[in-house]
C-alpha cells in the first residue's frame, strides 16, 4: 500500500493511493498518518471498512511529506562506499549523523529553494526509512519490524554553509531546501535486495547506486540510533546518498532557480522538485 499526506483546501489529512484517486482516512480522532502510526500497524490490503470514504483524485492535491510532523528527522552521511572516495574521505566505521528540521522539507511537486546567501546548492537522492513502531536497543535482527514504510528523500545541501564548521548543520537546515515524498510505501512492495536509489537533475541521471551499496544497513542504522534515541512511529531516517553529487564533479555541478531535480527509489516511487529562488524581502 501507499499512504499520502495532503492538504486539500484549508484542511490537512492523510490517504491511501487507490489508482489515481486517494481514499480520505483522516478523523478528527485521527488527523495524520503520525497519529494513525502510533495507533499500530499499517494496513497492507484495503478494508471493507474504507468503502463509502471520501475520494479525491490525486492530481488535485498539495501533497505533503508522508510524515509532515516528525518527533525526529535523523540523516545518514557518508554511506555509500562511492560516495565516501569521490569526496576523499575515508570510509566510515560508525554512521555520521546529522538531524533536519520539518521546515526544512517540501512535499512532491512543491518548489524547494535556492538560498540566495549562496550558489553551492547541491543535490542528494535518498531513501528514507519511517519508523511504525517505539523502539529501544533494537537488536538488528529485529529492527525491520519496527518500520513502518519507505519514501524518497532529497537531502539537499548548501556546501559552503556546510562547511563553515566541522558541524554541518547549517547547510542541510535552510527553510524548505529539501523534499520528502510522495509516499509512504509498505515494506510488502519492495524489494530492498534489489531496490535502487536514482538522482536525475533535469531528466539528466546524475546518480544511481543499489542500497545494497551501503556501508551500513538499514537494520544497522536503526539498532545503533536506537542505543541513544527511543525511535518512535513517524520518525524518519535519511539513509544516505550514493555517489555523483555536484561539488564533486569537475567541474562543479550545483543547482539553479528554474531546474528542477527527481529521486527514484525503484518500487518505492519519484518525487520530483522544481528549484525556486528565494524571494527577496
């Protein structure tokens, strides 16, 4: 199954995909795909109990990041072997983390923005992991089972805020810089063996590498953030980016107001973003 959030007029909710069409789940009970993670599992097939809701054909509305309201937005850097030698940098025996803030995120097909403080505006495929469960020193072996979901992510980083310090923060936190979507995928969709994280920049493929590239595995990062961190439902994991980004490449390639950048996790979906410029106050 796949689970949207969307805002459809003044009013917020979530859904599920059914063809083109998205089935209204939301309550006042239950507003938000983060409340409806916290009440248990995800459905994987459609219920009897959704026929006669409300339906609402995709097209028409403002999708949101699956999880517009995280507890927690955890990133993964350095992990893909690729990645690590293109930027000359030694590959990693313990994950580097870094945290995003909401408003730091778009939706599918919402514009992300070029900060105009400056023109190292990189791009960063990614899968993101959303947690369905509360966890605490989750063994490896069972921390699949604590995930509700997948989606495509786009970890986009402003390189010289990124290095005003040996702390990046700066440059992956600019108001609505990166993008979260479309979906929440079911993990009975995928293939992780088989699935691939693709970046194209203006339909132009710019990067591609198998999660199976990754340094460290998707059970491996959710057993060690869970050692300092009680990983709740709706919190996200970026797991990282493979390699091709732009301030690696001769010469450098960096994004522009009028581009417009794409990430494909295979089985997972697109989420496409066109670039803005950041309005002058």
């Amino acid at each position: 199954m796949r689970y949207v959030s969307f805002r459809r007029g003044d009013r917020r909710s979530y859904g599920v995909l059914a063809g083109d069409e998205v089935i209204d789940l939301g309550t006042p009970e239950m507003p938000t795909l983060r409340a409806r993670l916290e009440e248990g599992p995800l459905p994987l097939k459609s219920q009897e109990r959704w026929q006669g809701m409300p339906r609402y054909a995709l097209a028409t509305l403002h999708l949101l990041p699956p999880i517009p309201e995280p507890e927690k937005i955890i990133c993964v850097g350095l992990n893909y072997v690729e990645h690590a030698r293109e930027a000359s940098l030694p590959v990693p025996t313990r994950p580097s983390l870094f945290v995003r803030f909401p408003g730091s995120l778009v939706g599918h097909r919402e514009a992300t923005v070029c900060p105009r403080v400056s023109t190292q505006y990189d791009f960063e495929a990614e899968l993101a992991v959303v947690i369905g469960s509360r966890g605490r020193h989750v063994p490896e072996g069972k921390a699949l089972a604590h995930i509700a979901g997948y989606s495509c992510f786009a970890d986009q980083s402003i390189r010289d805020w990124q290095r005003h310090a040996t702390q990046i923060t700066p440059g992956k936190n600019f108001d609505r810089s990166g993008a979260f979507g479309p979906f929440l995928t079911t993990p009975d969709e995928i293939d992780l063996e088989q699935t691939e994280v693709i970046g194209r920049l203006n339909e132009t493929e710019v990067q591609r590498d198998r999660i199976t590239g990754m340094i460290f595995t998707i059970p491996g990062l959710i057993s060690y953030i869970s050692e300092f961190a009680e990983l709740l439902p709706g919190d996200v994991i970026a797991t990282g980016t493979p390699a091709g980004v732009g301030f690696a490449r001769k010469p450098p390639l960096f994004m522009k107001p009028g581009d417009r950048f794409e990430v494909e996790v295979t089985g997972v979906g697109v989420l496409t973003n066109p670039i803005q410029a950041e309005e002058q106050e």
